[in-house]
C-alpha cells in the first residue's frame, strides 16, 4: 500500500504538540487522526482511523457512505504512551467518517 500524501493541522503551546487533523493518504486508503504529543513528559495521547478509497468524486462517496460507514467504526485505532515506545490499541467509533484531502 503506498501511502504517498500526508497534511497535518497542528499548534505547539508550553511543550506540547496538538494535531487538530493528520492525514496520510494514497490512492487505496487514508488514516485520520487528531491528539497530541506533550514533549517534556514524553506522552503521546492519539486516536483515528482508517478508511479506504481516498480519490474518489463527491458523488462516489456520498453513494458509498453507507457501505464504507462500517468499515470507518471497525478500523478505529489509539496511541498513547511514550514516543519510543507507543501502546497500540483497537477503538470503535473514534472520528467520524471524514472527507480524506487529495
């Protein structure tokens, strides 16, 4: 799976570091997430998900919705802990379905 596209939305306030939005994308899937990093106590707190088929018309994902909606709620992810050592875990129901940028 190539993952060639990647956009982040992010402030750094007192040491730590807020991604509002982080997406990676290509042209089979797209994995979204928002959270944070807080450098001094080297804690990672980040949640998303991973959806498929990011190059589509607005027309094909309004038709897919439905059938993609699942697959949105069942690749639910978390990350937390330190960023040398990361907790990876399963989540449902995280982000919503979001509009995954070109």
């Amino acid at each position: 799976v190539n993952l060639s596209d990647a956009a982040l939305d992010f402030t750094i306030t007192n040491g730590t570091f807020h991604a509002s939005e982080a997406v990676i994308s290509g042209d089979v899937l797209a994995i979204n997430a928002t959270g944070m990093y807080a450098i001094p106590a080297d804690s990672l707190d980040f949640s998303g998900n991973i959806t498929l088929k990011k190059n589509e018309s607005v027309l094909m994902r309004i038709a897919t919705t439905p059938i993609r909606w699942p697959f949105a709620k069942i690749f639910g992810f978390r990350l937390n802990g330190p960023i040398d050592k990361p907790n990876w875990s399963y989540e449902q129901n995280i982000i919503s379905l979001p509009s995954a940028r070109k």
